[in-house]
C-alpha cells in the first residue's frame, strides 16, 4: 500500500470516528466536499498544507493520517 492509499484509508476512517460528514469536514477544513471525496478516493496528491490543515479540522496529528497500521505491507 502506497502513501496516497494510506492516506486515503486513514482519512476516512478517522472523520468517520469522529462522526462527521465529507461536508462537515471540509467546511472546518475550508476545503470543498467534492475535494475531500476525492482525497478519500485516493484520486488527488494532498499537499503537506491541506494535510496539516485536515489533521487540525480533525483534531488529530498530521502523522495520524499519515501511519501504517501493523502488519501492513510496506511496499
């Protein structure tokens, strides 16, 4: 699993844990929908900045999108 793939998954999971919508994230994130959908489709690249910014918006670390879970292929 790539970075992109990583990301994606991890970016999902989190704002699903923390009970919110695709919009609901892009608004505190100041993003639109249609891009955090996206992020989540591993379809764009996030730069480090929207990182930073989805990680605040989340009320997470940067690396917490970021981290391979154990066990996870590391190619």
């Amino acid at each position: 699993m790539n970075i992109r793939e990583i990301f994606a998954r991890n970016l999902r999971a989190v704002r699903r844990d923390k009970g919110l919508s695709q919009e609901e994230l892009a608004h505190r994130a100041e993003l639109d929908r249609t891009y955090i959908s996206a992020l989540e489709r591993n379809v764009y690249n996030p730069t480090i900045d929207v990182v930073a910014r989805l990680a605040d918006a989340l009320d997470v670390e940067p690396a917490t999108l970021l981290q391979r879970t154990t066990g996870e292929d590391q190619k």
